[in-house]
C-alpha cells in the first residue's frame, strides 16, 4: 500500500486516459446484472473474474483520476499511527494526540503508541466539516438579516 506521502496528482495524460476508460466503463456498467464479472486483459489476452462492486470501485477511481485529484486507497479496518492520521485531517500530530486524549476520536494505545482507525478519523472529519458548513450558513444568513450581504 502506498504511503499517504507518496499520492501525487494524475499527469494529463493519465487524466485523459481515465476520462475514456471512466467513459467507456460507466456505459459498459450500466448493463451488467451479476455480482461477478469477467474481463480480458488485451496485451496477454488474460482474463480475470472480478466483483461488480470492484469494477464500479474502478470506475470511481477512473472519475477522480480524469479530473485529475490523487487517490489513495486505504482498507477501512486499517489502522493508522498518529502522524498518518494529523497528515489526513490536515493537523499537526500534538493537535491529533489533543484531540484523542479529549476522547473525540476512539483509539488504542499498544506499549506507548497510540492507533487510530481509518474510518474513525475519516468520521471525525466528515462531522467538523459538517460543522463548519452549518456555521458558515449560519454566519451568512446573520450577515443577509443584518444587510451585509445581498442575496
């Protein structure tokens, strides 16, 4: 697996590729009614059964690369250390140690080094900006009641 420094942003040229591959998968998907599927690799004209969930997993991938945003890909069982986690909420590691001692993310401590879950810190980062959303709407319906801002 590939480490959370070593993402870099598609080149265009992978970004047109996966624009067409996304373009072509999409279409083919929408017509697919099993769980597993097989397709053929066309250099070794290998073929290989996959789930269909894969295959849409790809086709998602195939978008994000085509509008030229990294991807990384974690299992979501996986647990990381406190510095892959700062690096995902885009903190420092002290701050995402704070923020486990106030128990606002779940983790576990093995010897001295404390795990934290993928998907708990993923969570932990869906809810502030959640948060930060309201507040902004709530800070921008005060300035439109106010007249500061014209709708």
């Amino acid at each position: 697996m590939e480490n959370l420094t070593d993402i870099r942003k598609p080149t265009k040229t992978e970004q047109k590729a996966a624009l067409e591959s996304y373009d072509a998968l999409e279409a083919t998907l929408k017509n697919l009614t099993s769980t597993t599927t097989e397709i053929e690799i066309e250099e070794t004209q290998e073929k290989i059964r996959i789930p269909l969930s894969a295959l849409k997993l790809l086709a998602k991938i195939l978008k994000a690369t085509g509008e030229g945003k990294p991807i990384s890909i974690v299992p979501i069982a996986t647990e990381m250390t406190t510095q892959a986690g700062a690096e995902m909420l885009g903190c420092s590691r002290p701050h995402l140690v704070k923020l486990l001692e106030e128990g606002k993310i779940p983790f576990t401590k093995i010897g001295k080094h404390r795990r934290v879950k993928f998907e708990d810190v993923a969570g932990f980062k869906r809810k502030m900006k959640a948060e930060q959303e309201a507040l902004i709407i709530d800070i921008m319906k005060s300035d439109e009641q106010s007249g500061l801002y014209d709708s």
